[in-house]
C-alpha cells in the first residue's frame, strides 16, 4: 500500500515503506451453487529505506541486513 513509516531505536532512526497485495479468489462454501469470494493476501512486509543516527550518518550496510533478514524470514 506504499506507507511510509518512521520508527526510534537505541540510537537509530529507520523509515520504511509498507507493501501489501491481495487479490480474491472464488471458492470456500457454496450457496444455490454461488461461491463466495475470498482475499488471498500475496505481499505483507515492511522495506526499510534508511537507517541513520542522531547525527545524521546513514547507515545503508544495516539497511541491506534488515532487508535481507526479512526477505529470509518472510511467510
């Protein structure tokens, strides 16, 4: 869905961007031979964007490790 967020840690400032997808299938349970529809989420995580400190200095060996860790740990 594209949104941003920003989050506090220790000493470190991280801004990330949500990514959700979805779409809708047709099965489950059936009525009069009508199927109800339902979502199918495809995407749900978080991408970091920029890690940096109190002082400014970026951060992008972290940035690359959280993504990494995340795409590695995504269900």
């Amino acid at each position: 869905d594209g949104e941003r967020c920003e989050l506090d840690y220790k000493v470190f400032r991280i801004e990330a961007v949500h990514r959700y997808k979805c779409h809708e299938e047709r099965g489950g349970d059936s009525y009069c031979g009508m199927c109800e529809s339902y979502g199918v989420v495809d995407e749900d995580y978080f991408e970091v964007r920029r890690i940096f400190d109190e002082d400014g200095k970026d951060y992008p060996g972290y940035v690359a490790k959280v993504n990494e860790y995340a795409r590695k740990h995504h269900n």
